[in-house]
C-alpha cells in the first residue's frame, strides 16, 4: 500500500529563533513528493513574518496564512487544517525537530493498522542541541485507550506532534480553541469521539523545551489542572463517579491533572489504563 500524499502542518507565533529548523527537518528527509507544508503566522510581533514569506517564496510546497492577531495554538491548527489540500496530516511544532526517513514509517503503520491517529513512541527533549537529549518520555508501543489517556501525563497529547487523518479532526470537532491545552484536549477528543490511536516503538522526535514556548507562557497564567477540567467536561459520562468526585472535589480540584502519575483516572466501565514512561537521560 502506497501512502497517501501528507499536509504537514505547523503553526507559528514568535518563532523566528526556531522555526527554519522545524521547516528543514521536514524538507531534508520526511518530504515525499505531492506532500505540503502548511504554515499559519498566530499574530507574530518579531520577525516570523519575514521568515514565512521567505519559506514561501524558496519552496513551492509551502503555503503561508495568517491570522490578524493572536488567537492561540488551537486556533492556528485548526486554520491549517482547513487550508491542507491532503487527508493525511502531521502537526510539527515550530520549536520542534523531525528525524529523517520518521513520517514515513509512522504513515505506513497508520496505514496498516487501519488508524486515524498514529505517534513516535519517543519524545527526546532538549534545550539547545538536539543531540544533547535532556530526557525522554516513552509511550507505550500499540494502541491507546482513553483509560491509557487519563492514566499519566506522558501521552500523545502531551506534545500534539503526531500523524492523524482528517476525519478524525472532524469528528473530534477540532482542537479547542478556548484552551491553551489545545493538543491534550484534541487527542482527548479524538478518543473520546472514537478514533483509533496507535503508537509506533522505536520511532521518535526531538521536543524543544526550556525556552518561552507556547506551554510555558499559558502555564503560568492559567492553572493547568482547571483548563484540563473545561476540556474534559463534555466527556464525564464517561468517566467512573469515584474519579468525577475526585477532580471536582476541593482538595484535587486545582491539581488533578498535575497528579495523574499518581492518581490515574478510572472509567465507568471500570478501566483504568497505563500511560507512557518518563526517563532521565545523563550525558
């Protein structure tokens, strides 16, 4: 089975420090012919206009739109999704970094498990060089569940940068745009919408951290653990009344989310699931 042509898709605000590297980990090595790149300015104040127009204008596969002002990572993903010409998506963050020859085993294993959603088990994060791995987290290779979701914080929609089909986009109503936990609350809503998520082990990305990312300019203007209460909402039917009481409750209200290592959340159905693995990596 061939894969399918994929949208790339990137969202970028005040990235001028960051996002030509994010574009070359695409272009040198994971670009197949008929793919694309889509870019969205959220707003910028510095020069990633500039450098956007610049991408335009070298590549013939790049396709620059923009927002007038700052709306927000959910925002900009959805902008870009439905501006991509393709069925296929890959969302790349503007600080982060590709491997080469990695979109297409993970397009392959999409494919074959017949998915809507497909992931790196490995995010390798870093501060300045990208060999220099600070730590990693590691998902659990196969399928993941809901109950997998809701067991720990080291899951797909930590990061958001994973392959996923258009249909499950629509299905999933979009990443929300009324929260900064936009990507956590997209896979959540895939999931919870019925979509099939996969995670291919041996496989990873590099995951820029430590800088002023999008992450660490909304975490510390809103409390973490309230969003992802927003965000989860709409999906507490299914979720068992012992775990409801314990995120709603004064004493975990305003940090269940931070806790989920500890205190996994139980279905209705009685499930509780397993997220990934958080590693050290010295040297």
């Amino acid at each position: 089975m061939s894969p399918m042509p994929v949208s790339f898709i990137v969202p970028a605000y005040n990235c001028q420090a960051t996002l030509r590297a994010a574009i070359d980990s695409i272009v040198s090595g994971n670009l197949s012919e008929q793919d694309e790149i889509v870019l969205v300015d959220d707003g910028s104040t510095d020069g990633t206009a500039a450098i956007l127009r610049e991408l335009s204008q070298d590549f013939p596969f790049v396709s620059v739109f923009g927002h007038d002002r700052n709306r927000g990572g959910g925002a900009a993903r959805n902008t870009a999704v439905e501006h991509a010409r393709h069925e296929t998506i890959f969302c790349l963050d503007s600080d982060n970094l590709l491997y080469p020859g990695s979109v297409v085993l993970l397009h392959n294993y999409l494919q074959e498990q017949d998915a809507d959603v497909a992931v790196f088990q490995d995010l390798d994060f870093f501060r300045e060089r990208r060999d220099a791995v600070t730590h990693r987290w590691r998902l659990r290779p196969g399928p993941t569940t809901l109950a997998d979701y809701l067991a720990g914080n080291a899951v797909a929609g930590a990061s958001g940068n994973y392959m996923f089909t258009r249909r499950s986009w629509t299905r999933a109503g979009g990443y929300p745009e009324f929260a900064f936990l936009d990507t956590w609350g997209f896979g959540l809503r895939q999931l919870a919408t019925g979509s099939k998520m996969v995670v291919l082990a041996g496989t990873g990305y590099s995951h820029r951290y430590g800088h002023q990312s999008y992450w660490v300019r909304e975490s510390v203007r809103h409390n973490v653990s309230l969003v992802a209460l927003q965000l989860l909402i709409p999906f507490l039917h299914l979720i068992d009344d012992t775990s409801i009481d314990h995120i709603m409750g004064p004493a975990h209200r305003h940090n269940w989310f931070e806790l989920l290592d500890q205190y996994p959340l139980r279905l209705r159905d009685g499930s509780i699931g397993q997220a990934g693995l958080k590693e050290p990596c010295p040297g």
